[in-house]
C-alpha cells in the first residue's frame, strides 16, 4: 500500500503495487506520506481536518494484478546495478525451484517458472509477505492493533478501479494524473490460466473480490 498526497490539488490517493503505482508516483502530482511514524500521527489528524472528503482509493483486479506481477516480477526479472531485489529474495525462499547462492542461475530459474507455478507454489507463500502481492483490502485501514481490536479505517470517498475506463477518467480529472501513459509496462504474452490458479487467487485475495465488489467472472 501507498498514500500519496497532492498539496496543490488538495487529494489523498491511496493504491497499492502493481496498480498504477509507478504511473501515480512518476506522475510529479504526488508525494509519499506515512514513511514515519511520527508523521503517520501527524497526517493523519491533518487528514481529518484537510482531506476526509477528498480520499480516494485506485484498485485493480485481482486476477489482472497477479497476471501483471508474474510479467514483472518472474518472466521479466532483473537486477538493477546498485539496487537490491527483495522480491527476488522472497521468491528464491520458495523450496522446490533448486534455487541457491549464485543470483544469475537463480534468475535464469526463476524466468523459467510457470503461471500455475508462480500461483500456486510461490503466491501462497509470499503474498503477505511483499507489496507486489498483499490484499488491497489491507490498504483501507490506517491503523490497526489486532490485540486491542483497534481498526481506524480511511474514510474513502470513493473508489476507481482500472479497468473502468469512465471512472479512470474521472479519477483523471480530479487528480490531473494522465493513466494513459504507463511507466511500468512489461512484455506480455498469453498465459495458460487453469482452475487451480483461478482457485487459488480466488482464496487468498476472497477479501478483495468480496469487499471491492470484484467479479469472479475468470475472464482469460
């Protein structure tokens, strides 16, 4: 999850990873919150008192999300001088793909994973554990202690999701954030989709189809 604020348009737009993410952030009408803690507190009042009534929140399919992260994250995968691959990391965690120490044979073993592989043996395991992959759901509490039974949620005006295009539209003219224009587009090819993968996103992410009105209509 990400919250983004705009002070010259006066928004809060709340979306996740692998959902316009890199588009909204490379958009220069946005900036990160909630790094700190501190400030964490500190937005959050400013937010009851600035921006209750201009809180978005941009959401995406989940099917189409894992399709594009499998792209992104597996067929396409590399490493970037100086940076670090933690999702990389969390895949070669997985047992069963004879991953190992040297990063380039594990690469080359990771571009060789299959859609039902990436979905039904490596999702399940990591899915909670990175961005790229957590419950969108998860992105509409803003604080939340278990052991209390606390739950504050943002108080969202209204959600877009990005396969509708009238609504993108909409969420365009209220952010001025230009959705056409992808920062992060992967090569794409067609995938063999079978009912276990349908099963199982269908299992992990039941919160989002359910809480964000998702229909489970398996499209591919």
């Amino acid at each position: 999850m990400s919250i983004l604020l705009s002070n010259k348009r006066n928004f809060i737009l709340i979306t996740s990873h692998k959902c316009a993410y890199t588009t909204v952030l490379k958009s220069n009408k946005v900036h990160l919150l909630l790094r700190k803690r501190f400030f964490k507190w500190l937005y959050y009042f400013l937010y009851l008192s600035l921006y209750r009534n201009k809180t978005y929140m941009l959401l995406r399919n989940p099917y189409e999300r894992i399709r594009s992260c499998y792209f992104d994250k597996v067929l396409n995968c590399k490493i970037l001088p100086g940076k670090s691959n933690k999702f990389l990391k969390l895949m070669v965690s997985v047992d069963g793909f004879n991953f190992g120490d040297d990063l380039e044979k594990n690469i080359l073993i990771l571009r060789k994973v299959s859609f039902e592989e990436f979905v039904t043996k490596m999702v399940p395991f990591i899915y909670n554990k990175d961005p790229h992959l957590s419950l969108q759901y998860n992105s509409i509490s803003f604080l939340k202690f278990k052991t209390l039974n606390i739950n504050i949620r943002w108080h969202i005006k209204k959600y877009y999701k990005l396969d509708q295009r009238n609504q993108m539209n909409e969420l365009k003219e209220l952010t001025n954030i230009n959705f056409d224009i992808r920062k992060n587009v992967s090569p794409k090819k067609n995938l063999l989709w079978k009912k276990k993968i349908y099963d199982v996103i269908e299992d992990i992410y039941s919160k989002d189809f359910d809480y964000f009105n998702f229909k489970k209509t398996r499209p591919f």
